[in-house]
C-alpha cells in the first residue's frame, strides 16, 4: 500500500479522467520534477495506492504510474 498524497491522483473535481494521473498543470511550480516523482513510485512495491484525490487505485503501482506519465503529455 503506498499512500502518494498529491504526487499521484486517481481523480480530481477539475479532471474529467478517471484513474491514475497527474494533478493539472495549474497545481504545479516544477512540471518536470513532478513528472520525475513518478520514477520513485515506479520503484515501489505495491498494488494499492491511497491518493490525496480520487478513490483508491487497486492493480499494481508501475502500470498506474505508467497509465498517469503517458496522460502528463
């Protein structure tokens, strides 16, 4: 179980996707440091991720972080 707070996201109320993403651009200061916060949640073991928006994510943490880095461009 990993919880990512805000670095990843399963929903947001000014997102029309549903599952794993980034939050939108506006919430950012650094794009590219958040896109590479993805790369130490690939590294993690976990098929269940408590995000801080949206509903929890269940299947394995590297597709969701791979689903959410090809919907950042």
């Amino acid at each position: 179980m990993v919880i990512s707070g805000d670095a990843l996201v399963s929903g947001h109320a000014t997102s029309r996707i549903e599952g794993p993403q980034l939050l939108p651009g506006m919430f950012h200061h650094d794009r590219s440091r958040t896109v590479a916060s993805l790369d130490v949640l690939a590294g993690l073991d976990a098929d269940v991720l408590l995000p801080g928006h949206g509903p929890v994510h269940r299947g394995p943490l590297r597709d969701a972080v791979h689903l959410a880095r090809e919907r950042a461009f």
